[in-house]
C-alpha cells in the first residue's frame, strides 16, 4: 500500500515543500526511514511506533518505508513525526482515513499520542503560503503564531487521535481566527523607563539621537556609571514595531525557539545582549543545524554589547558585514544560510581594563601599554560603522537622590516617532528607512551644508583633529538632529552637536 | 702640531665608535682610554690584555678581538651614513659642552638633526607617564609659554608628560630634543615613532646607544642622566613617588641644575614627589611661566595666544564664566546653568574649535 501526505522543513528563514511517502508492504517487520534524515528524524521511528499503539490504532506488523522527498535536501528536526503516523495509518483500510491532499501536517508526537509544539511554525507558514498551500495542520500549543498569517486555513490539533477523527470527518475543528497584532502589541514588555534614569543628560540626548537615526552608540565610561542601565531603558523610546517588521523578527524568534507562545508573535523589539565570552558562531548563528545567532535574533531591536573589547578580535571583526549591510550569510559546507541582521548596536566599554583611567577620585593602575592595546581592540572600520561615542560619567549621590522629575521614556518617544516619519517619508522608494544607513550618494544629497556649516566642518577638523572617517558619520547624526527638531536644512547648531558625538576621534584620548 | 693632535683625536675618535658597538658603559671605555693613554687606536688595543686587568670579561674581550677590523668599523659608519644618522664623541669639537661637565658624561652620541640646539638655553620637561588631566594641562600651558619664549625643551620621548612636552613645544613653534633609551631603530613607546620622525626633523634626536640596541630596565635611568646634564633647568609637572623622574631629580641635583616643580594637590599621589621636593626646598615652586624664564632673563614668548573671549552668545559667555572656577563634569555644567543638553553640545563644539574651552578624558570640561 502506498500513500503520501505534504509536509514542509526549513532551510535558514525559508522554507521547502517535503513529500512524505510511505509504503507498507508484506514482509518481514521492519521500519525505514529514507531522504538525508537527521538523527531526530530517524529516533521518530520509535515515537511513531508508540504513538500510534498507545492511540489505539493497529500498528502495521509489515514492511514500512518511509520516503523524505526531496532525497537530496538534508531534513532537521522532531517535525515530520505527525505526517508519518499520518501516512502510515492512511495505508491501512481499516482506519478509514480520507485525508484531503493538499493538508501539510507538522507536529512531533509523543509516546501518548499527544502532539508537542515544534520551532518555526512562522516561517514556514509564510514560506508555504507563498507558493500556494492552503491548508495546515499544526499543533494546537502553535496555534497563536499562526493567528497572525491571514489567507490561509490553519487547524490546531492536540493529539493523534484527534487528528484521525478530523480526517475521518468525525470530529469538527475550526480554523484559527485572524488576531490584530495591534492587540496582541499591548502585552508586550517595554523594558526600562528612562524616567528612572537620575542626571546623566549627555548620554539620554544621545541615546535619544541614536533612536531616531538608528545610529549605532559606544558609550565609554568608568563602571557603575549606568551604562547597562541606560541601555536597557533604550528600548522603550525605540518606534514601534511595525507588522511586516514584527512578523520577521518573529520568524528568527520561531526558528530559534525563543518565541513566547503566549503571544505568538514578536511584539516589541528584541534587545538581546549576550556575555562577552560568547562564542563567535552563537552570535553570528551558524552551527552544523544552522540556528540564527544573537545577531539576527537583535534584528529590528537592539544588539548590547557590554565591556565591548572584552569580546573576542574575532566576534567583533565579525559584526563588520552585518553593520555595513544587515544580514549575516553563514556559510558551512553542506548550506549557505542569510539570516536578517538588521539591528542597532549599543556597545559599552570603560576607558581602560581597570575602568578608572580619567577618573579624578580613583587611581588607575594600567600601564600606557595596558590602555593603548585595550583601546587598540576596536579596529578602525569597526569604529567607522559607530556613528556615536559619547563619555558616561559617574554619577554623583546628590544626582542620585535628588527630586527632580526625569523625562520618561513615552515624551521622548513622541520626538523619535515624528523624526522617522520624517526619514521614512525621505526614503520612500529606496530600500533603507532611516538616517544611518545612507550611503554615500544619499548622503550627499539630503544632507547639503551651508556655507557656515562648511565652514564649521573644516574649522572643527583642522582644530580639534578628528579623523577624515568621521566625516560622513557627523553628516548623518547632524541630519537626524535636524529632523528631530523637524529642520529641513542641517543647520549650524546641528552640525555641531553632532561634532561633539565624535570624542574616540579626538587625539586626547591618547 | 695642530695637524697632529687632530689626527690623533681621530684615531680616538675611531676607536669610541668601534667600542660603542658593544655596549660598553662610558666608566669601562674611560677606563680602557686611561690604560692606552695618549695615543688612542685600534691597533693599540689590540695590544693589550683587558682580561687580565679585569676591566672587560673574556666573552666580551675576546668579541671585540674578533671584529677589531678597519673593515668592519667602515661598513658600520657608511652604514650609519645612509641613514642619516651622525655620531659626535668626546674627542670631536661639537661636542655638547654641558655634557663635559658630567663626571660620567657620554663618550660617544648617536644624532638625528641639529646639534647646536644642545648648546642653547634648554629646560628639561619630565614626569609621570600617566598624568592627570590637571598635570596635562598646566605642563602644556607652561611648555607652549616657554617654548615660545625661545628656550629649547629637552625629554625623553616616554608616554605622559615627555611626550606632551614635545608636542606642545612643537606645535608652540619651538625646539626639542629627545633624548632615548635605546637605539633609533628600536623607538620606545613603539607610538612615538612618527613623533621622533618629526622631532629629527625640527629638532634634535639623540641617544648614546647604537642604532640596534633595544630598551631596558637600566638604560632609561642612565638616558635620565644625559637629560638633566643637556638642560639648564629641570621642570618636574607631576611625578609620584615610584615615578623615574626620581633619577632625573637626583641628577640634576648632582650636577647642579635648577629644578622647577609644579604643586599639586596634597593628595594626590600623581602630585607626590612634586609637592615633596618643594616642600624640602630642593625645587622652586612653579605656578607660571615666568617662574622659570625670569631665570632665564627672558620675558613670556610673544607668540602667546590669549583666546579673544568676544563674540560669544549667551549659553556659552555662560559656559565659559561656570568654568572659570575650575574644571567641571557635563552634568554639573548642565544642571547649574539650566542650558538645554542639545543647545550645551553645540556650544561646547563652537568654544572648542575657537580654542577657548578643552574636552579632558572622564568627561571633563576646562578653560584653556
């Protein structure tokens, strides 16, 4: 007897349509499993064999071969254990099974027969829709992420025996309804609120300015300064997320299995911020079954790198590509995966390795050598892809508890929002949507100078030595604090305030 | 019998070249020119034995033997001529004479641009190489004035205050001398290379050691000594206790140089030394240039640039008024003068390029 039923696998964030074949056959009881499975697909054998006894069904004491196709596609994954049982059992006669053909099942079984949520449900959806599937069988823990993909029909089931009664007609199930993401938004956890946040006007100015161009930040100062602090409240005055962002963000989340089924979709933007002793491919992704790294996770939201040279040279050189063009390709042997990278960097660090270097109540106790090599671990086109340095300092205790309402997170939000709906409505048409990521024509044309600011430019790199690198980045901060101020024209008072954003440039660093 | 002796001072000459090749001490070369006595050469030392008289080791004796050569010394010197490096011994005529006066004084220097600065009026700039901003400061101010004012600033080339005594002097439009601890194809800090370029260039480069010679723990007390003997006057700006400055001190009080030292907060330990040598009165106190040129009978450079403090707008005439009393963190600048950050920032850029107000590291701001 010979049957097939549709399911699908993943390869990076895309997806692949997967024929599963099954023929059951008079002879000696055996149980094949074909099509360059993983080791997790070859152990359904035995939650196959269990589920289906332990469901109550009669398990085939024949000949069982099972055909992954394509052959020639390496398949991961627990999720091709729903689609088994299902075509083994639609062989026999007996169970009555009248699946309809174009259903694709996915769902890993357990020895009860109960279906188990399986990792990127998202992804898949949107990939299969695409080329023309309509209706799916899921399992029901999944069911939340899909309520967001509309046009198709999509069925939760909790158990084998559920997914037979359906198919026999037994059993009635309704498709998910459609959920509003902009209901689902709400739930979402902000983070940090700025106005918790004591003194400290420098940076938040910055911060604030790296929102709303999404410009990358290093902030540099002595430890317990605030600045983990400060940028975990970084988030909150960050725009919303919109539903086409969301939606892939939440497909990373999905592949990774760091989706919170609850909501079923990514509502806020992610702010991840792994250890410095992470290892380069868990921030790149990678790995022989090509999980999307921290970075990709951070799309759309924010990369934190705290004690930034402490990474390893590798890791950061690493974020080069990712900075410059937002998407990471992972290359292995056997599949070249591009996951999404799109994301803000906000990297911490002290002066030096004792942190104390500039301080004027406490000694540092590193060599010159000490601090110049520490410095010396942010290579030059990493510091060119940082549009913004800026000094944290301590704060003091009067600061600290002193009455004075801070600004929240919400009002400084508001002057976010205005400034990108000002740089979206500038680059419709073009493929960028903010400030930061012009290039070098953009650049040239939305952020022209008069001639005083010509005239600021020069005077400020001849006076205050910055590096010619600099250049470019002053022009795009000057022109988002002019579009924070909702200027059309990059005025004087832009420019230099952007100039005072460039202090790694300065000699007197050394 | 002028013709003869300068032959001679050439034979001697030679010979000083060919030893410093092994990195004999100045005592051990006086000792060996004392046992050849009047007539210095090659040829005449090979005639001795050094071992015996237990002035040089056999490995070294015999080292030596091997590449007494006419041959070997020719190379060496075209070699040195190529690059531009010139030599001056105790047996030439341009010898620096405030180095004669040293009871150790160098035998032979190796030299990168114009000697004749050695003779001039010099005052030496040394220090901690982790100054604060404070010390940063003050040395800069002082060294620009006193640069301008024609004196030649003399320093080590090291991180810190050595350094930032030459650039100031460089960019006040002065002369400098560096002098190193090591060879000139070794430049130690390794960073400082392109700023030893320059002062070869503008100024003076020396060291007493051969070109391949490489930096250790004891050549840079002895370098310390040919800084104090090359200077007039000595400025200490900020030094600690552990500082090697306290070498260049001991010096210059050994060979009677005026030592000029700049008081620094009574607890700050970057200040340590500075504050206890005047303290024991054997450095005059420092607040202003003129402390040091009135010694020199010469009056503050006229070069000196004070800040037109005009054409201000209202936050920065501000600004500039807050700092008059002493160097400020951003936040207290902000929040005692209730200036909007965004409006502050642009302000501190303007006063910055128009040279009246500085960024210091640890966020600090100060008046010029």
């Amino acid at each position: 007897m010979y049957s097939k039923v549709y399911s699908y696998g993943l390869k990076g964030i895309d997806g692949y349509p997967v024929e599963v074949e099954t023929d059951v056959s008079n002879g000696l009881p055996h149980f094949e499993i074909v099509g360059l499975a993983d080791t997790a697909i070859k152990e359904s054998k035995e939650r196959v064999k269990n589920a289906i006894r332990n469901s109550a069904f009669t398990y085939p004491v024949k000949k069982i071969t099972i055909n992954l196709a394509p052959a020639d596609v390496k398949k991961e994954g627990a999720l091709y254990d729903l689609p088994i049982a299902v075509a083994i059992l639609s062989c026999d006669e007996e169970n009555e099974v009248k699946h309809e053909k174009d259903y694709v099942y996915v769902g890993e079984l357990s020895f009860d027969g109960s279906v188990k949520k399986v990792k990127g449900i998202l992804p898949l959806l949107i990939s299969a829709r695409k080329l023309g599937y309509k209706k799916f069988i899921i399992p029901y823990e999944n069911l939340q992420e899909a309520s967001f993909i509309s046009g198709i029909e999509v069925y939760g089931v909790k158990s084998l025996i559920q997914t037979i009664a359906f198919l026999r007609g037994d059993e009635e199930l309704m498709p998910v309804e459609p959920c509003k993401f902009e209901e689902v938004k709400k739930f979402g956890q902000m983070g940090m609120d700025f106005c918790n946040v004591k003194g400290q006007k420098m940076a938040k100015r910055a911060l604030e300015i790296a929102a709303a161009g999404g410009h990358n930040l290093l902030m540099i100062g002595p430890p317990g300064s605030g600045k983990s602090m400060l940028a975990k409240c970084f988030p909150s005055i960050l725009p919303d997320l919109t539903f086409d962002e969301a939606l892939e963000v939440t497909k990373i989340h999905s592949i990774a299995g760091e989706l919170d089924q609850k909501l079923g979709i990514v509502s806020t933007r992610p702010f991840r911020s792994p250890h410095h002793t992470a290892s380069t491919v868990s921030l790149t992704g990678g790995g022989s079954n090509s999980k999307p790294g921290e970075i990709s996770l951070a799309d759309h939201g924010v990369l934190f790198l705290d004690e930034f040279p402490e990474y390893t040279r590798h890791s950061i050189e690493t974020l080069r590509q990712p900075l410059e063009d937002g998407v990471i390709t992972v290359a292995r042997s056997n599949a070249t995966v591009v996951y999404p990278a799109n994301f803000t960097l906000i990297a911490s660090m002290n002066p030096c390795p004792c942190g104390n270097y500039g301080s004027k109540d406490r000694e540092c106790r590193c060599s010159p050598t000490q601090i110049t090599k520490y410095l010396a671990k942010l290579s030059g086109p990493i510091m060119d892809r940082i549009d913004i340095h800026i000094e944290v300092e301590n704060v003091t205790y009067d600061q600290l508890k002193s009455d004075t309402l801070e600004e929240s997170s919400a009002e400084i939000k508001k002057r976010v929002d205005r400034a990108r709906e000002i740089q979206i409505e500038r680059f419709s048409g073009a493929n960028n949507f903010c400030n930061a990521k012009m290039n070098a024509s953009q650049t040239r044309k939305f952020c022209k100078l008069d001639r005083a600011g010509e005239v600021l430019l020069r005077q400020a790199f001849d006076r205050l030595k910055l590096s010619a690198r600099a250049h470019d980045r002053i022009l795009k901060v000057a022109r988002t604090i002019a579009d924070l101020e909702g200027c059309e024209t990059i005025q004087m008072k832009h420019l230099g305030e952007a100039i005072s954003y460039r202090t790694l440039d300065r000699k007197y660093w050394h | 019998m002028s013709e003869k002796k300068s032959k001679r001072d050439d034979e001697k000459r030679d010979l000083i070249i060919f030893l410093s090749q092994f990195d004999l001490s100045s005592s051990k070369i006086e000792q060996i020119l004392d046992k050849l006595g009047e007539k210095a050469t090659i040829e005449k030392f090979k005639k001795f034995n050094f071992v015996k008289d237990k002035i040089l080791t056999s490995t070294t004796y015999s080292k030596i033997i091997e590449n007494a050569d006419e041959v070997v010394l020719k190379t060496y010197l075209s070699n040195l001529e190529n690059r531009g490096i010139k030599i001056v011994t105790k047996a030439d005529e341009n010898y620096p004479k405030k180095l004669l006066e040293l009871p150790d004084s160098p035998y032979i220097l190796y030299y990168m641009g114009d000697l004749s600065l050695a003779d001039e009026p010099s005052l030496a700039v040394v220090g901690t190489r982790k100054p604060t901003n404070y010390g940063k400061l003050n040395t800069e101010k002082i060294v620009r004035e006193v640069a301008g004012a024609g004196v030649v600033i003399v320093s080590g080339l090291a991180y810190g205050v050595d350094s930032i005594g030459h650039r100031a002097c460089l960019e006040a439009g002065g002369k400098t001398i560096a002098v190193l601890g090591c060879g000139f194809d070794n430049i130690y800090p390794a960073e400082h290379t392109s700023l030893a370029k320059e002062i070869a260039q503008k100024g003076l480069l020396i060291s007493e050691y051969r070109p391949k010679m490489k930096a250790t723990k004891y050549t840079f007390p002895t370098r310390n000594r040919i800084i104090a003997g090359l200077s007039d006057g000595v400025f200490i700006s900020e030094a600690g206790f552990k500082s090697g400055t306290i070498h260049t001190k001991d010096f210059a009080l050994d060979y009677g140089r005026n030592i000029y030292s700049l008081p620094g907060n009574v607890d700050s330990i970057a200040s340590e030394l500075t504050n206890d040598i005047i303290k024991r009165g054997h450095a005059s106190m420092v607040t202003r240039s003129s402390d040091i040129l009135e010694d020199y009978h010469l009056e503050e450079g006229v070069e000196q640039t004070k800040m037109a403090i005009d054409g201000l707008s209202e936050d920065e005439e501000k600004i500039v008024e807050y700092l008059k009393s002493g160097a400020k963190t951003i936040d207290q600048l902000t929040e005692n003068l209730e200036i909007s950050i965004n409006n502050f920032n642009t302000c501190l850029t303007t006063l910055e390029i128009r040279g009246i107000i500085r960024r210091m590291s640890g966020g600090y701001i100060s008046l010029n």
